[in-house]
C-alpha cells in the first residue's frame, strides 16, 4: 500500500509539484544534520536515507537542486519504509534559516 502510495505522489510531483503539496507529508521538521555526499539526512531528530532519485522542492512547486538543502531549514518529506532506515524521496522546504 504505501508503494502505491509512493509512485501516486511522484506522478503527482511530476504533473503540478504545487498541487502534490496538499497531501500529508511523512514527516515535517528542521534539518538537524545533512550530508550529501553519504546520502543521509536527519529531520526533527529521525534519521533517514536520501533516495538516489530525490527531488527537492520549493513551496511554490519550484524544482530545486538538492544542494538547497541545508541544516536548520523546515522540511516535509515523502518516505518510503521498505528497508531500515526509511528512505526519502521527496523534499518541500517550507522555510529558510
């Protein structure tokens, strides 16, 4: 169910990113700690895994390169638990430092 879940809003993302942003996100917080290079990222204290496909938005719907990510922002994410830990797939940031 939530793989189903998973692809509905990546497609949802893709047609109109802004529309997309209505649904509930996985998680919401500030980026405590972020690194890239690893592909790893904690969010109000969860850590997760950053999917090799991920895709980062702006709260407009704007698609933004994931190097706009930074400690001390607040996010929403899309995940995926398939595995330990959960992965994300999707980012909107919804406020600068």
């Amino acid at each position: 169910m939530r793989h189903i879940r998973y692809i509905i809003l990546t497609i949802a993302m893709f047609i109109s990113p802004a529309s997309a942003f209505s649904v509930e996100f996985d998680h919401e917080g500030v980026i405590d700690r972020l690194d890239l290079k690893r592909g790893e990222i904690v969010v109000a204290d969860e850590y997760f895994v950053l999917s090799s496909d991920l895709r980062v938005y702006s709260l407009s719907g704007a698609l933004l390169s994931a190097k706009s990510l930074q400690e001390g922002i607040t996010i929403g994410v899309f995940s995926t638990r398939n595995g330990e830990p959960p992965s994300i797939a999707g980012i909107v940031i919804f406020s600068g430092r």
